[in-house]
C-alpha cells in the first residue's frame, strides 16, 4: 500500500487555533479489521459516496516545533495521511506530477474533501482558517522517494525481515552504510535506534559514549543500579488501582 497526504497550511498561531501538540488518529468504526477489509474491497474510489478509509492519521508539527512561530510568524501547518491500495493508481504509474490526468485529481479532491469534513468536526475552529492544501498521492512517493509501488514506511516488520542477516550497518560495499528504521524497528523510536547503530558502525564506542553522556550520569547509574523499569508490574499497580478506585 501507499499513502494519500494532506498537507495544509493555516492562518494563524498553533496557539491561536488550539492545535494539539500530539498525533490524533481517526476511524470510520472501532472494528479495524473490518474498516481495512471494506478498503480493500473497493476498486474505484471515485464510485464511492465518500472516500474509502480505514483511517486518517492527523499530524500538527507547528504545534510541537518551538521555532515555527518565529520562521512564520502568524502561521501553522498539519498534516493529514491515509493508507490506500496502491491498485487505485496503478494505470496512472510512471507519470509526472501534475501530468496524471483528471482521475488521479479526483481522487485527490475526493480524499481532502474527505479530511475537511473530519477536520470540521474535530477542530471547528480550524476549518474557515485554511489558506493551503495540496495533495499527495503515492504516485508522488513513487516520483519524490523513489519508493517501491508507492510505499513510504519501510520494510513491512514480520518475522522474515528478522531474520536478513544482511540488515546491519555495515555493508560489504566500502564506506556504504545503511540507517533507518529497517535495522530496528518501525517508527519514530526505530528510526532513531537505526541511526545510532549506523553512527556506532561508523565512529565506534564514541557514538555510544555520546549518548552516555547526554542521558546523564545519573540516569545511567540509576538504570545500571536499578535495571530497567519492571513495566508489567507498573501495569499491574495500575490495573489494582484502577478496579479499587471503581
């Protein structure tokens, strides 16, 4: 699959317009499976009354960038991603922006017509406020990222990409070292984890003790004394106080 983005700017401060500094996930219903399985099925979005989704995942990060209110004083931004079947643009693979033709925009018109309903009912405040959109198709991650059928989220995370013995940092190719989050995991964590790892690979026990130092001394004699947190036991207490307190 690939993925539908919205990229939308707005007039006025991430202050001014209450935008969360958090993700806010979106679904048609609280069955996912079957949310997934009704997208699937459709062949032509365009010969659906609404577009087709099985979620819509929004992101503010003028609302968690400290500096954007002063690089664009009076102004904020989000955006809005939805995974599709790449079989939706399939006819159209191998064309260039803006020369797709008037299928591919409808789709696109479809899907921000789409987020603009949700976005009116989860932020009305923000809905007569917008001053930009466009929209992204996974023919443009195709065309910007080079990605394979428009995928955008890495290696799909199953037992078998566990088991690429070739999936380290190192490489049998001189100087060619690989980073991200296909060497760890999915995600934000994953790709910062990668990063480490390919930094380690490249200037050895510094990277390492880099981070040792940034956590703290501190920190690092308390996890060396105490181990890690016992997360099952935190959630344990949690669950105990919960059904005492109800």
């Amino acid at each position: 699959r690939g993925h539908m983005v919205l990229f939308v700017g707005l007039d006025g401060t991430a202050e001014e317009l209450g935008l969360p500094r958090r993700n806010h996930w979106v679904f048609p219903t609280p069955d996912h499976d079957a949310n997934e399985a009704r997208m699937e099925a459709v062949e032509d979005p365009l010969q659906e009354d609404t577009f087709p989704y099985y979620y819509l995942a929004f992101g503010f990060a003028s609302a968690k960038d400290p500096t954007y209110e002063k690089r664009f004083p009076g102004r904020s931004s989000f955006i809005c991603i939805c995974e599709v079947p790449y079989k939706w643009f399939q006819p159209y693979a191998g064309t260039r922006p803006h020369q797709r033709g008037p299928q591919v925009e409808a789709i696109k018109g479809k899907y921000a017509a789409l987020v603009f309903k949700v976005l009116k009912q989860q932020y009305p405040q923000v809905a007569d406020r917008i001053v930009h959109h466009e929209v992204g198709s996974p023919l443009c991650s195709d065309f910007y990222l080079r990605s394979w059928r428009g995928r955008s989220y890495g290696l799909q995370p199953t037992p078998r990409r566990y088991q690429q013995e070739w999936l380290q940092p190192r490489t049998p190719i001189p100087g060619l070292y690989l980073t991200g989050q296909d060497l760890w995991s999915d995600g934000l964590a994953g790709a910062l984890m990668g990063g480490l790892m390919c930094s380690g690979a490249v200037v050895g026990l510094r990277a390492w003790l880099a981070v040792l130092w940034a956590l703290g001394p501190a920190l690092v004699l308390s996890l060396l004394v105490r181990g890690p947190p016992d997360r099952a036991a935190e959630r344990q207490r949690r669950a105990g106080a919960g059904t005492a307190s109800g």
